[in-house]
C-alpha cells in the first residue's frame, strides 16, 4: 500500500461506528451482505438495447453467489435471439459478479444483467421473503405448459384498425366482429401444446384442433377474419 506523505505524517485517530452493512431480505432471513457468496434470491429483470429496438426479460435464480438457473427472454432484432443463445450457456456457474462484468453479447441482456444485480444486492429480489427461496426449476415452471413466453403482439393503423396476432393464449387463427365491426372475441391455437401434441404422435391437423380454443363472445361473431390477411 503506498500512502501519500500528507497521510503518513497524520496521527491516528480511531474508527468509532463499525456496525456493518444494513441486512437485506434473502429468502426468508435478514443477511448483512459482505461478500458475493452471501446473496441468493431469484428475481426477474428487464434491458434495453441502445437503439432501444429490442428488449430482454431475464430471470436468474442465485444461491450462495452463484447463478444456478437463467431464463433469457428477447423481442426483437434477429441477432439478439442469437445472443440470448449465447447468454444461456455463459450466464449459467457464475458469480453474479463475474456474470456483470461479462460481454453477453447483446446490449439489451447486458443492462437486463444490471438491472437483476442492482435488485439482487439491495434485497429486491422477487423470493426475498420466500423461506429457502425457491427451487432451481422454478424459472421454467414460470413459462407454464408447452414451455412457450407468454407473448402479446397486436398490430393497428388508423385507416383499418386493430389486429390481435398473438395473445398469452397463443397464436390469433381469427378474430370476431359484431355488427359494429368490433372485436369481440378470438380464436387461438397454443403453439406449446400443439407441438407436445405432435411429438405424441398425433397428425398435425388434429393436433393444431386439439390445441385451439376460443376466448370472449367468439361464437357470436357476424364476421370472422384472418388478422394476418384481411
């Protein structure tokens, strides 16, 4: 250590407060955070990336440090579904020190890593007072059956209106009218349990059938359209 001659030739005068940092909320327990091995908790996050095209959900679940689950979810540029592939695999054993000073490789899952550490390190995690936290697994179980984002895409212009594409029951096969030409109600295939539907065995037609549902007043609907092409 090198000290300046300012610092040498300064008496010693002795530190009073010392009580540590303030405890923050961990999974049930009040923990005085000194080192990365003492934060756990599992929380969710969202970025951003500098053109502001495109944006990441990510979900990390920490014990003792490290990061021992990772949910990356993007919309946007092709590139950054790429890099959320990429971030899966080096997000996952690391400090969640090491995991912020990591190029993940899109801007929008960098910042949504700050984002999660700033909330991890201050008690904002989304387990805080949840007894044990909560288990490695519970990432996935949070994208629900058929393992699918829940996604909401809806397209509108002025001159002909809204368009409902895809919902967090799936994708918009058609939506309804009334006589008024309003939406009423839609009729949606879930992705998730067609494709499970699929692997089992089932013909693909069958199976989108099987997977589809209705939502709203559908059923009386005076006009039915495709939202894609009418």
């Amino acid at each position: 250590m090198i000290y300046t001659k300012e610092v040498e030739n300064m008496c010693k005068v002795a530190k009073g407060a010392d009580h540590g940092p303030a405890p923050i909320p961990e999974e049930g327990k009040w923990i005085q955070a000194k080192e990365i091995k003492d934060i756990s908790g599992l929380t969710h996050g969202i970025g951003w990336c500098a053109p502001q095209q495109g944006a990441c959900k990510l979900t990390l679940n920490i014990k003792n440090g490290i990061i021992e689950e990772a949910l990356v979810e993007t919309l946007g540029c092709s590139g950054m579904t790429h890099s959320a592939a990429m971030a899966g695999e080096i997000l996952i054993g690391k400090t969640i020190l090491e995991a912020l000073n990591t190029d993940l490789v899109c801007d929008a899952i960098n910042t949504a890593m700050r984002e999660l550490f700033l909330q991890i390190v201050y008690g904002r995690s989304q387990s805080a007072f949840s007894e044990g936290g909560l288990s490695i697994g519970a990432g996935l179980e949070d994208l629900g059956k058929g393992h699918r984002s829940q996604v909401g895409t809806i397209y509108s212009t002025k001159v002909k209106g809204p368009r409902y594409l895809e919902l967090a029951e799936g994708y918009i096969v058609e939506i309804g009218l009334d006589e008024n030409d309003t939406i009423i109600g839609y009729k949606y295939v879930n992705l998730g349990k067609m494709m499970d539907n699929i692997k089992a065995g089932i013909e693909p037609m069958e199976a989108i059938e099987k997977a589809s549902g209705t939502y709203g007043r559908f059923a009386e609907a005076v006009k039915k359209i495709d939202p894609r092409n009418e």
